[in-house]
C-alpha cells in the first residue's frame, strides 16, 4: 500500500489522510485514519562564522551551522535556506532529510560581506523542495 502525502522531497501539509485497501471486487476490506500534526521543529546550537575585514570595518559571514531537531509526525525535507543578516540576503542549498524523532547538525560555508558591526536580526527560513517556507528561526547577532 502507498499513502501519497506529497511529492518528492516536498514536507507533507499537516492533516488527516485515509488509507483504503479493496481486494480485487472493489469489496472495502482495510480503512484507516492517520492525523499528522504539522511540522513540529526546533533549531539549537547556531553557530555563525565571520571574519572582520579591517579595511572595510565591516564582517564578513563565513559558515552557519545549527542543529535541527524534530519532534513531530512528519520528515522534512530540506532543500534550501533563505538567511538574512540584518538587511543583507542570501540562499543556500542544503538537500537534507530529518525524519520524525531525529536530529541533525547542519553546517553550510557562506559568503555574505558587508555585515556592519553591532547587533543584526538574523532570521533562517527551512524551505522544501515546493520552495515553501516550512519553518523559521530568528535571533539577534553581534558579529565578532
């Protein structure tokens, strides 16, 4: 039996799904219920890599890496970041899958110049493979 909940590498939309199986007459001889709560993710241990550029008094973002967690009914799969520095902006790719009860450490080198000294908002959108935003994480940074 399949249960189809999305395409490929895309997370699966919270929900009720049904599962029926027929025999060959079309005679119902399985029904099933399973609710999936949505995505239920957590982001601990962000660690950002930057380097001070001394003739630009400016810092420049090197690598992030952070561990992910989920805790909920469903995988999520992975398929890029959108992070933003302040009001600097950029994409990675990161093709991950974490699947429910797991966890992950996730490290990805950047470039990303000009970041100004002192505190930023920083902000990392999980995206899929539907280039849907399935979750988000913010924080504020003081580059060093």
């Amino acid at each position: 039996a399949l249960l189809h909940m999305a395409d490929p590498y895309v997370t699966p939309m919270p929900g009720t799904y049904t599962l029926s199986l027929t025999d060959a007459s079309g005679k119902q001889i399985v029904w099933s219920e399973f609710i999936f709560s949505e995505v239920d993710a957590s982001i601990s241990e962000v660690n950002l890599t930057w380097e001070y550029v001394a003739y630009a008094g400016r810092y420049t973002l090197y690598g992030i890496s952070f561990k992910l967690q989920n805790t909920g009914h469903l995988p999520m799969y992975i398929d890029g970041a959108q992070v933003t520095v302040g009001t600097l902006a950029f994409e990675t790719r990161i093709d991950e899958v974490v699947l429910p009860g797991t966890e992950k450490t996730i490290y990805r080198t950047t470039y990303i110049t000009g970041i100004a000294p002192g505190s930023a908002k920083f902000v990392l959108r999980l995206v899929d493979g539907a280039d849907d935003v399935f979750y988000t994480y913010s924080s504020t940074v003081i580059p060093s």
